[in-house]
C-alpha cells in the first residue's frame, strides 16, 4: 500500500473516531496525554478541539505550542506531531460552536472560558491494515 494510500486511510480513521488523545509538554518537559472530544478535522492532521481557557493543557501549550496527538480503532493507529495554535477569536469560535458544548460552556459561543485549539501535524506514523508508514505531512 503506497504512503499516499495510507495517509487517504488515516483521513477515514480520523473521521470515523469521536476521541483523540493530545499531548502538551509541561513545564518540567514531560508529555500531558489526555483524551478529548474531536472538533472539525482537515485531512488526517488538522484537529479542532474545545477547551476550557483556564485548563492546564491551554496554559502547557502557551508555554510551548509542540503537541503529540493519536488516534485508533479497531487496531488501526496513526500518530501525529505538530503544534497547537490556540485560537480565541470571536468569529472563529461561534464558527466553530458544537451545540453540545453547551455543557461545558454554559454561556455558549461568548463564554470567556471557551477556547479552541488548532492541531496541525508535520508528520506522521500510520499503521492502518497491517501496513506501515511514517510521513511528513504538508498542511494547507
């Protein structure tokens, strides 16, 4: 199975999943991996997720933007590294509002502790079907 193949599948594997993992760097240099509900995605490397302004990861990452992030099922992998934007802005937040997010965000898309982070992956480990690959990926 070609590279471009397995990357087409990882794009279908991360559909298809509702959690992702995602890993900030704390302060002393250790990995933080924690699991949350995926947002809109592009491709098999651009992950949207809310979170809360105050959380631990938030701060983790304005401290350093680099990030791990997996996904999985039924035995099929694909493991990124990238980096977190975190994304405030008003119109990108009621753009991207889920209404579900309403439990945690009782003041909806205006809430001040509603904020999004922005995973874009520069490269990739794949495992998909028995097949293995690791690839950069190129974001647009």
């Amino acid at each position: 199975m070609s590279d471009s193949d397995l990357i087409k599948k990882a794009e279908e594997l991360l559909a298809a999943c509702q959690v992702v993992t995602i890993a900030s760097v704390d302060g002393n240099g250790f990995p933080r991996p924690v699991p949350m509900a995926k947002g809109e995605t592009q491709g098999c490397g651009v992950v949207w997720m809310a979170t809360g302004a105050d959380s631990v990861k938030v701060s983790d990452f304005r401290h350093n933007p680099k990030a791990g992030l997996c996904y999985e099922k039924d035995g099929s992998s694909v493991c990124l590294r990238g980096c977190v934007e975190i994304v405030a802005d008003d119109n990108i937040r009621k753009a991207k509002w889920q209404d579900w997010y309403i439990k945690h965000f009782p003041g909806g898309p205006a809430d001040p502790n509603y904020i999004l982070l922005r995973f874009t992956a520069h490269e990739a480990t794949i495992w998909i079907d028995r097949h293995f690959t690791h690839v950069e990926l190129k974001q647009t």
